[in-house]
C-alpha cells in the first residue's frame, strides 16, 4: 500500500466528517463504520492509523473545535491596553460574534444525544477556559479597580458556565423569548458584580443565533 503522502489532510477529514456526524446523529449513535462510509473511499486503517478509538476522535474533534476560541481568549487576556472589566467584555463581543457560531448553530447539535461531547465540552470550560482565561483577567480586574469580588476563581466559573451553558439554546432548546429572559437575568446578575459588560448588540446576537437554531430544526 501506498504511504499517505498528506496525513495532514486525512486527519482534517476524518475530523470533518466526524464533527459533521456526531452533531446530527450524537456520538453515541455514529459508529466507526458510519465514518469510514463517508471518507470517500478511506479505509478503516486509515482511521486508526491516526486514532486509537472513536473516544480519540471525539477529543480531537473538540480540541479543534475549542482550539480557535481558545487562541481568542489568550488574545484578549493578554492585552494591556484594556481594564480588567474591558477585556471581559471584549471576550464576550468576540465569541458571540465568531462566524463560526452560525455554522455550528445551524448544525444544531441535540446534546440530549450527544452526553460525551457535552461532557467533553463543560470539561473544557472548567478545566481550561476558565483558570486560564477568564480567571487571569478578573484577577487583572481586581488589581485595576474594575472588578470587585473575594471570590475570583468562582466568579470565573460561574460566568462561562451561565454563558456557555446556561444560556446555550442547543443545551436547552430555548425559544428566542428563553434566551432573551436569560440573557437579562445574565445581564442583571453582572451588574452585581459591576460587570456592566454586556449590550443590546450582544443581545441581538444572541436572538439571531438562537433564530438560527430554531429554524435548523424545523
């Protein structure tokens, strides 16, 4: 057999694939074999000559998918021309603004049938975006004089996960009317902090994605 000139461009597509598969059937319903059927012609060696098992697809999958987002955190994180409570907003703006938002809410992932990459996703935000990103910047924020709170770690935690989670319509299957009740309480409960970092843009977004989703399932 020929050795694969171009491993690169077999792994994006086995990854392309298996994005586009796990958002419409869930992982636990796609099988190795239901990949493979899509590769155009790629064999099932080729697929675990690049990966041990399905569980190694589906964290390369979210690796990639948080790879982008998480290059933008650190972008932001590490500006020193912004306060503390600038950059969270400058955060919040960016990510409900990445394009690539639109092609994963038309997708619209049923994560009722996708617990492994919703797990793998909320690992992410705990593990990852949250100590590293988000916790450095309210840290910064605390130090300026733009943030106030004795609980820097927490306040971390809790902001991605109403942002990421809470308030994703994919998790909850939210009407435009959900997500906009939602995003006031979201909006209210960081006023309380001082946080006044979210606005009627942000808010017109988040209706046109959650529009979007909404008409991907019909």
């Amino acid at each position: 057999m020929a050795r694969n000139k171009h491993p690169e461009k077999t792994v994006n597509l086995i990854l392309d694939v298996a994005f586009r598969l796990f958002m419409e059937k869930g992982y636990e319903h796609t099988s190795i074999q239901d990949i493979i059927a899509h590769l155009g012609g790629l064999s099932k060696g080729a697929i675990y000559h690049h990966f041990k098992s399905k569980e190694d697809i589906l964290v390369a999958v979210t690796d990639r998918m948080t790879a982008e987002s998480n290059q933008m955190l650190a972008a932001v994180r590490d500006r020193s021309d912004l306060s503390g409570k600038e950059r969270l907003k400058t955060i919040f703006k960016e990510s409900i603004n990445r394009p690539v938002q639109n092609d994963i809410f038309t997708v619209a992932p049923d994560f009722h049938n996708n617990a492994k990459l919703l797990f793998s996703l909320l690992h992410d935000t705990m593990e990852e975006a949250a100590p590293n990103y988000i916790l450095p910047i309210i840290k910064q924020g605390i130090s300026d004089g733009s943030i106030e709170t004795e609980y820097p770690e927490q306040l971390a935690e809790l902001i991605l996960l109403t942002a990421n989670v809470w308030m994703n319509p994919m998790i909850f299957d939210s009407t435009e009317e959900e997500s906009y009740r939602k995003f006031m309480i979201f909006s209210q409960m960081l006023q309380g902090f001082g946080l006044d970092i979210v606005d009627d843009e942000m808010l017109e977004r988040l209706k046109e994605l959650t529009a979007i989703y909404q008409k991907s399932k019909r």
